[in-house]
C-alpha cells in the first residue's frame, strides 16, 4: 500500500526557514517523480514544485522559485521542501504527491501538513 | 502559463442526476489532462488522466472527454458521496503544471 506522510509544518514568522519532509512508502520510491502541491486556506490547489525520480531535474512555479528548495533521498525514501524566506502568502496545506509516472499527474497525495506564516 | 478555467464554479444536484463540468485550457494541451476530486479535509484523488483514462479504482459512472482547449467531466448517476470539489490539471506544459479554479458540487 503506498503511503505518504508529510511532516514539518507548523506556525512559522514571515521571513524565516521552515524544512517539510515527505516519507514514502509501499512503491519504489526513486523510480517517480514527487511533487509538492499546497492549498490556501478555502482555495484552490497550486502546485509548487516537482523532482525527477533520480533528482537530477527540478521544476519551481514562479512564486517560490528562489526561496524554495525541492530534494529527495532515495536511499530513505524521503521527499523534502526547504522553504526560506517565508511570506504570508505561504500559509497553505502543503501536500506531497506521487506523480503517476513522469511529472505529469498525481495517483497518489499524503495527507498534507499545514503551514501558517504569521507574525 | 496555461490557465485552465472551470465552469461552473459550483453546481446543485440530486442524487440520481447526470452532471457535466467543463474546463477550459488558454492553450492546447493535447492529452494531457486529469481530474481530481476532493472532499472537506481531505486530500484530492485522482479520478482521471489523459482525458478519458479512468484511474484504478474510480467507478465507472465518471467518464472524461475532450481535447486540445475543450474537456468535460461526467458524472452519471450521483452518488452521496460524488459531493465535493473537482479541480482539472493539465501536464502538457511545465513548469508550472496548473489547476482549475475548482467546481463544488452540491447537494440540491
């Protein structure tokens, strides 16, 4: 059964640093692509940034690109998302998915964890 | 940026009915389109991919179609549970791949 728990959120000052981790299991972890995709309170899904299965390519949407940070350790089977600088804007449910093959969709998502920039 | 724009942005059915939600993409993205539902708290769930491909697991009452700049999603004979918020992704042109706006279905 595959499984993906996120972890690291939590209630964070504007400007600083805030790490998010994703542990995977039940599927071969380095052979797919892993995304972050979050949620604004009461809106939609934006996606944010997305890793290859071996990590060698990364993908950014323009509104982190430059304070976030995507990784993957695929000998732990973990997904990360260094986030620096935060903005208020970034207050969101950030959910780790599983891309379905190459980045394209997502089969599966964890449960999320929330993140709150706020002074 | 590819936008992708869903209509409508909410909708009341009976359990029973058949519901159409279409999205639209600012650009041609082949195929490349999926569907997702969520439910309050939850995380979404993919129910399509590749326009008509039904994920494992989904049952047969959801049906996709389209192409190019035009998709739709059909429910036929809701359920209870087929209430909730359905978004439409494409993954033809990346970065960034880009949702709909959502469409909220509702119990009448």
């Amino acid at each position: 059964e595959v499984q993906l728990l996120e972890s690291g959120g939590g209630l964070i000052q504007p400007g600083k640093s805030l790490r998010l981790s994703c542990a995977a299991s039940g599927f071969t972890f380095g052979n797919y692509a892993m995304s972050w995709v979050r949620q604004a309170p009461g809106k939609g899904l934006e996606w944010v940034s997305a890793i290859s299965g071996r990590g060698g390519s990364t993908y950014y949407a323009d509104s982190v690109k430059g304070r976030f940070t995507i990784s993957r350790d695929n000998s732990k089977n973990m997904l990360f998302l260094q986030m620096n600088s935060l903005r208020a804007e970034d207050t969101a449910t950030y959910f780790c998915a599983k891309d379905i093959d190459s980045i394209s969709y997502y089969d599966y998502w964890g449960h999320g964890t929330p993140v709150t920039v706020s002074s | 940026d590819i936008q992708m724009t869903q209509s409508p942005s909410s909708v009341s059915a009976s359990v029973g009915d058949t519901v159409t939600i279409t999205c639209r993409a600012s650009q041609d993205v082949s195929n490349w389109l999926a569907w997702y539902q969520q439910k309050p708290g939850k995380a979404p769930q993919l129910l399509i991919y590749g326009v008509s491909r039904l994920q494992s697991g989904v049952p047969s009452r959801f049906a996709g179609s389209g192409s190019g700049t035009h998709f739709t999603l059909t429910i036929t004979g809701l359920q209870p549970e087929d209430f909730a918020t359905y978004y439409c992704q494409q993954a033809n042109s990346f970065p960034p791949i880009t949702f709909g706006q959502g469409t909220r279905l509702e119990i009448k």
